[in-house]
C-alpha cells in the first residue's frame, strides 16, 4: 500500500470484508449476542447480522450497544484524557451480566488501533458476567463461565504495537490488516460522493 496519510474506505469495501469474513466467524464462533461498540461498531454489526443469520439461521440474534469513547472529547473531560483514557458513556441495562451469561458474545468494533478500546470493553464485560455468577450457587458458577464465551471482530485491524493485550482465548477476527494509517469511515463523512471519489483516488494511488 502506498504511504498515504489517509485511507478512505467506502461502504461498499466494509460490506465486502464483512461478508467475506462472516462464514469464518459463523462456523468457528456462531455468536448468540452482538455487542456493538458505538459509533464505529453499529454500522459493522447491523451489517454483519444479516449475513450470520443467514449462515447460522439464528433469526433471532440481537444486537446491543455500548459506548466507549478514547479520541472523541466529551463534557468534561481534558485534553490530556483524549487519546489515554476509555470513557464508558453508555452500556448495557438492566443487568448487563444477566444478557451475556451462557451465551458466545461478539464485540464489534471498526477498528483495532492501539486496542485499548477493546481490551476496556471485553474486561468490564466479563466483569459484569462474574457479578451475575455470584446469584448463583458455587457449584454452577464453573460450568457457567464456560458456556460464556467472547469474541471480537474488527473491520480494520491496523498492523501496529498494541497497549493492551487480550485474554488468552479469546477468538479474534478482523476483516482486514491494514498499515497504522488514518482510516476514513463513510460514515464521518458530511459530502458522501466526495468521499467516494477520493476513496476511489486512493485506491488508483496505491502500490501492490
């Protein structure tokens, strides 16, 4: 890829990596739950739920949202904060623990950039899953944390060091490795057709 600062991608390229990818995380995982991180992660998970309910004919598969921001300033946040500190802005409710306990759960984001994201979203998850095994008798607990199980997928993952390193185990998939460049979503984008074109650009200006 040739070194271009930005990295437009259109939302016919994320459609595409996501079907290509999804008979892959369909036969290995086959979620019961998606978990969306917002904003980057509602597009890629809407999306990829019709693919994997076509693979696994599990119509009934649900899509749930939190919010995490790391580069987005926020109401009272600083600017020393942007970029180092995950700030949960929204997740879910009620009984978060209660909707994942038992189930394969699949985080969905856009991008694995420095992974702090990701690594804040799967422990705080799993955190809750430990505080709804204490309504249940010791005896259960172990077998019940067996049965829940994670998974993160990732339209882009940016070949780079990461901050934060996942649980072993945990199933990973991404559509995509790209270089540690400036990806531009469609959906920041305010003049669609311009993005297109200049998504277009990149493309004819990259090398093999």
């Amino acid at each position: 890829m040739a070194e271009v600062q930005h990295w437009r991608v259109t939302y016919n390229d994320i459609h595409n990596l996501i079907r290509n990818v999804t008979p892959k995380i369909a036969k290995d995982f086959n979620p019961d739950l998606m978990v969306a991180i917002g904003g980057g992660g509602f597009f890629p998970a809407r999306v990829m739920r019709t693919f994997l309910r076509e693979k696994t004919e599990n119509k009934s598969l649900q899509i749930q949202a939190i919010g995490l921001s790391l580069y987005e300033p926020l109401p009272g946040s600083t600017q020393e904060q942007i970029g180092k500190e995950v700030v949960r802005t929204q997740w879910l409710s009620p009984n978060p623990g209660k909707q994942l306990l038992g189930k394969r759960n699949l985080i969905v984001d856009e991008v694995d950039d420095t992974r702090k994201t990701l690594n804040y979203a799967l422990t705080e998850l799993q955190k809750d899953v430990e505080v709804e095994l204490l309504n249940y008798p010791e005896s259960e607990r172990e077998a019940l944390r067996a049965e829940t199980k994670f998974a993160i997928f990732v339209v882009h993952n940016k070949r780079k060091p990461k901050l934060a390193e996942l649980p072993e185990g945990t199933s990973y998939y991404a559509g995509e490795d790209v270089d540690d460049l400036w990806l531009d979503y469609p959906w920041e984008a305010i003049n669609i057709e311009e993005h297109d074109r200049l998504a277009t650009l990149d493309k004819k200006n990259a090398k093999p």
